[in-house]
C-alpha cells in the first residue's frame, strides 16, 4: 500500500512539473492570470528580467491599432524553473516554466 501511495505521489509531481503552469508561489504569495502589473511586482518583487514587444492588433485582414506585450521572468531558487509571466493591457494573460 506505501509503494502504491508514493507511486501516485511520484507520477503526480512529475506530470505537474512538465506543465505549463495556471499560478505560481512567489514567497508567500499565488501569482495568477488576470493579476496587474503592480500586484505580481507586490507579491514578487522586481522581475529578474524584462521584455517589451509590439504586437498588430487586427480587425479580420486589417491592423486597428497595436498593444504591447510585457514579458516578465523570475528566476526563483536552486531546482524551481524560472517563471515566465506576460501581461497584456497591464493584467497577466499567461504564466509558463522554462525549461533548464
């Protein structure tokens, strides 16, 4: 019965370790879609690295304006990967790990 239980245990840490990632633990806190700009700088402090990107924004074939793409990374400690936030229109809209 102990092997089955850290059989599970194993499997589930591994499948979640390989996924990209809904929120993540940064300190004391759970950054998540939808947080501003501020709030993840609050609970994270400042990004280890930065990135801005400018994106067409389209109407079928047409380009209607542009909006930018903020790309945050937080290298956290010894074996976690580095998080990769990206905020569009100052809200988070995708967190990812990277691989090592």
């Amino acid at each position: 019965m102990t092997r089955i239980v850290i059989a599970v245990l194993l499997a589930t840490v591994l499948a979640a370790s390989s996924a990209n990632a809904d929120s993540f633990r940064c300190g004391g806190k759970i950054v998540r879609a939808g947080m501003t700009m501020d709030e993840v700088r609050k609970a994270c402090g400042k990004p280890t690295t930065t990135s801005i990107e400018e994106h067409d924004v389209r109407a079928g074939n047409r380009v209607v304006g542009t909006t930018q793409i903020h790309t945050w990374r937080y290298r956290r400690s010894s074996g976690q990967r580095t998080a990769v936030l990206q905020f569009d229109g100052g809200e988070v809209k995708s967190i990812a790990m990277e691989s090592k």
